[in-house]
C-alpha cells in the first residue's frame, strides 16, 4: 500500500478532476504489477496494474489506494477488470465518496467472491487524494494560502515593495506548490501592484495550473502578463459590457458571481470553483483578500515561507483581520510541518482535525 501512494504522485499534476490512484499488484509476495490513474479519459491505475501483471494476476491481491470504480464513465468500471482478471483479494485504503462510487465497488467485487479490506494506511490515501476528497464530499476545493513574509508577518513594505523577501530555494519549492495545483487564485489588486504571471516556470511540470482572478470592477490592464499563454478565468460582480468585451477579445472567460454589497461572495466563489471541477486551489495574493476568505471559512491550510529579517509595522500585514477582543475568538490552526527550505523556513498549518 505504501508503494500504491507512492505511485500516486505521479497522476497527480494530471489526473485531475479525477483522483489520483495508485494500484499494486502482489502475488506470492512479489509485485507483479503497478499502475497509477494519469489523466481523466485514460486508463484507471487498476487497468494499468493489472495489465502489466497478466495471467499472475489470477489470485493475486491488489492494493489500490481508494475503491475501486463500479460505474461506466469515460471509462469501464475497474470492478470489472478485477473480477475478469481473477484477483482474490482487493484490500484499499478509502472508501469513495463520489456518489457512483461510494461502496459499490466494494460490493460489486464481495458479490464476485473477492475478498476485500478496507482502512490500510487510511491517513496517507487522503492526505494524497485531500483535493478531490474536499471537492466531492464539501463541493469546493482545498484551498491553501501561500505567503511569503519576514519574521515580523510582513509581505511587504508600506510601498508595496516585496522582491524578494524569500530565497531563490523558497522560490522554487512555490513553483511545486503551484504545479500541483488545479488552479491558481488571485486579485485584482496583486494583479496591480505585481503584474504576476501565476505560471510554473522554475520546476517540471506536466500542465499549467488555471489562473483564476478576483476582479470585482473589471479593473483587469489588457496589457496584464496574466492574459498572456492560457487564457484566465475572472470572476466579477461587474455588469460593464465594455470592459467585459475588451477582456472576453483577450480571450479570458468572465463569470458573473454573487456579490455581498459591492464585495464578491466569497464563499460562492469557492463553491463555483468546486463546480469547475478544480481538487486543489492555491491563493496567491494580498493580505486584504487572504484575511476575506479566512473570515469567509473557505480555506484549508497556510502555507507560510518566512525569512529571516524584519520589516517594521508599518509594512504590509500577512493577512487583514479584525481585531479580536478575546483570544479565544482567534484563529486557530494546527501546524503540520515546519522546514528548512534554503535559509527560509517553511510552516503548513491547517484548520480542523
């Protein structure tokens, strides 16, 4: 099962929306077979296993690291594969909750004589499958703030000055972040003040992650960096034919979004973003947008690169909240990691259990 999740990194820039399987093949033990899903309409990780595998797949096992599809999409049930294929014992480490899914398979295969187990290293299948399990089972991605910021929680100084805070080597590992994710949000005022392109540049990458951008005005410079390459997709408030049409002729996709006031509903952002079929969503922006959308509970983890000098309080501040009055009405989140990344340390912490 370990090296099942091991396998599935390697779906996972491009299996999306689909989750990323991994799939073993043991027999006598010894692999004879391995897999993993690559990309949506291809192969699932168990037709790829069981294929290398052949005739030893009759009364081997399969380790598969989420259930076993039972319904005909793009592809055949993987159910059926299984079956045909003779395996005695399937043993997965989810259950699946997509609604075709969701047991079936394991009762299709139990009803063919397959022995099944479920729960085998559960923590780490939906630690590596965490963004199609927040879409499916909440309706929106997991959503993940990135910063960069002096030891003080400052992203820049009072001018907006921010290259760069962080090393090359912290640079880089954001590239990564940024490859493994569907998308890629930010908001018109980063686009302002940074004109960031938002692309993967600095790591291998087998897809560029859609940029998606929060312009309530339609305030967008046609001469912006990120409508160059894949067009982007903005989500607005704004009714201004104009604007919409000189941004539509650059090619990008503008979506008229609920609106709190004159504010972008940022809940029904996340939600349109679920729709859209994106598992994993990394934020990219200022502190005034990154403190709306944790007062608006959409977001999952920070992931926070700090280095090491100080920018005063005048700087600008990570993220814009309110002032609590007690301290038990603050954000708590538990921290997952801390690394060294280059002399910059990086720290993941999450909300929730």
């Amino acid at each position: 099962m370990a090296r099942a999740i091991e396998l599935t990194a390697r779906g996972r820039e491009t299996a999306t929306p689909n989750p990323n399987v991994g799939c073993v093949i043991v027999k006598d033990g010894i692999i004879v077979g391995e897999g993993w899903h690559e990309r949506a309409g291809e192969a699932h990780a168990e037709v790829k296993a069981l294929a290398k595998a052949g005739t030893s797949a009759k009364g081997a096992t399969a380790y598969v690291t989420l259930e076993p599809c039972a319904h005909q999409g793009r592809t055949g049930p993987c159910t059926e594969v299984l079956v045909k294929a003779g395996v005695s014992r399937v043993v997965a480490a989810l259950e699946d909750p997509f609604l075709q899914v969701n047991g079936r398979g394991f009762e299709r295969l139990r009803d063919a004589g397959i022995k099944v187990e479920v729960g085998l290293m559960a923590d780490e299948a939906r630690e590596a499958h965490r963004g199609f399990l927040a879409r499916i089972t909440r309706g929106r991605p997991w959503m993940r703030l990135k910063a960069a910021s002096s030891l003080d929680g400052r992203i820049a100084l009072a001018n907006g000055e921010s290259r760069w805070i962080t090393s090359e080597a912290a640079r880089r590992d954001v590239h990564a972040l940024r490859a493994r994710s569907s998308a890629m949000l930010t908001g018109i005022g980063t686009v302002l003040a940074d004109d960031p392109e938002l692309t993967v540049r600095h790591v291998e990458c087998q897809r560029q992650p859609k940029r998606v951008v929060i312009d309530s005005r339609l305030d967008m410079p046609l001469t912006a960096k990120i409508l160059q390459g894949e067009p982007p997709i903005i989500l607005t408030v704004s009714d201004d034919k104009a604007k919409r049409d000189a941004l539509a002729a650059k090619g990008a996709q503008i979506v008229r979004v609920p609106n709190e006031g004159e504010k972008t509903d940022l809940v029904a952002v996340a939600k349109l973003l679920g729709e859209l079929e994106f598992n994993e969503v990394t934020v990219e922006t200022g502190g005034k947008l990154m403190g709306s959308l944790l007062r608006a509970r959409v977001v999952d983890e920070l992931v926070i690169y700090y280095a090491g000098l100080l920018l005063g309080d005048k700087s600008q501040a990570m993220f814009v909240l309110p002032e609590w009055a007690r301290l038990d009405e603050a954000m708590r989140l538990r921290i997952v990691e801390a690394k060294m990344v280059g002399p910059d340390v990086r720290v993941t912490a999450r909300f929730g259990d």
